[in-house]
C-alpha cells in the first residue's frame, strides 16, 4: 500500500500499540492477540532484544493484517535497518530530522516524537506525517487542544499516559489517534502467556474510539 493509503489505516484504526517486552519470544503472539482485538496498527520497539527477527517474523506470518512499525528509533542507521525488514511506518521519541529523511526516501510513513510546539512544528515541517507528543502525561489533554489553534493542521498522537480513562479526553482534545503501550500490552500478560487479556484490551480501546468519533 502506498504512504497515504498507510496513514488513513492508523487514523482508521486510532490505536497504535507500542509492544515493548524483555523478552521477544512471545511477541509475535502478542501483535496476533491485538489484531485479535481490533488494533491493527502496532510498533515493536528497538528496546526489545532482536527487535528486527520479531519485525520479520510477524511480517511472515501475520501479512497484511497488521501494519506493522518500529518504535524507539533513534538515528538513521536504524531507520533503515527496520524499513528493509519491512517495517512499514517508524515511530520516535524525538524529532531527528535525518531519520525523517529516510522514510521520505522509502516513502514509509514516520511520527517523530515531540513535545513543545517548536519541536512540533519542526517535525511536521520535515515531513512528519503524524507527530507523536511524548511524554503526553505530562501536559495532558489541555496541551491537545491548545495547540489545535495555532496548528490544526499537524496531526497528533499522545503516547504516555494513554489508558482506557485519559483516551476519551484525548481523542476529545484532538488526538488523530493514541499510542498506548503497557496499559494494552500489559507486561503481566505477556508474561503469564495471557494472549486473551491482550485481544480483550484491544477490544476496549477500540470501542473507546468508536463511541468517540459516533458522538
């Protein structure tokens, strides 16, 4: 699918799920449990051992259903290390403007992680295509909506702080769609090899989203 056809999948979907475990073992299992749930859009993160063999690995055997990304990425070695193990969307936690480069090149889409309205600016402006606002626990859902004046051309995902009571608030303020990680793949589960905790989580964000754009 082409870049565009890409984005409208995450806005579609209005969850991207960051999966971050220790142990890389069960997480092809886990980005199954979500799809299972309807969260269809995950990011695995270079924090998590062999990061690139888990990228490959759900490809395979999981295709099209999920659109699958790499999180934490921090330099454009990286960026193009995840790209060519198929790796269709790179996530940051900071605004690197040679990592934007890259999925420009690759035509991949990029959310570079930001946090003041300069550094929003200068992601979306270097052709960010969502910019993710981290940590956005700190400034909360009033942050969203202030920006929303100056701005609201740049979309904006929340990553941190992102569970089942502050979603509703973010999509509110005007959020395009929530990064959210342990408080959906919760480390409790994935540990105990609980897939079924995972999908019914999934479940909730995602019924979160539809009653908030049904409104």
């Amino acid at each position: 699918m082409s870049r565009e056809q890409d984005l409208q999948r995450v806005t579609d979907c209005g969850i991207v799920a960051v999966v971050r475990f220790s142990d890389p073992g069960p997480l092809v299992e886990v980005v199954r449990a979500l799809a299972a749930g309807g969260v269809t859009v995950a990011e695995v993160t270079f924090t998590v051992p062999n990061a690139l063999d888990v990228i490959r690995a759900a490809k395979r055997e999981l295709g099209n259903r999920v659109l699958l990304g790499a999180g934490t990425v921090l330099d454009s070695e990286t960026a193009r290390a995840a790209l060519l193990a198929g790796a269709e969307f790179l996530v940051a936690p900071t605004v690197n403007l040679e990592v934007i480069k890259m999925c420009r090149r690759y035509d991949k889409l990029v959310m570079p992680g930001a946090f003041t309205p300069t550094e929003v600016l200068t992601a979306w402006e270097a052709g960010a295509d969502i910019v993710k606002v981290f940590p956005a626990d700190v400034v909360g859902p009033a942050f969203f909506k202030a920006l929303r004046g100056p701005l609201p051309q740049v979309k904006l995902m929340p990553t941190g702080g992102v569970d089942l009571d502050t979603a509703p608030e973010f999509l509110e303020a005007g959020a395009v769609c929530l990064g959210v990680g342990s408080q959906l793949v919760e480390p409790k589960a994935v540990a105990a090899g609980d897939f079924a905790r995972i999908t019914q989580l999934a479940k909730q964000y995602v019924e979160v989203v539809k009653r908030h754009r049904a409104t």
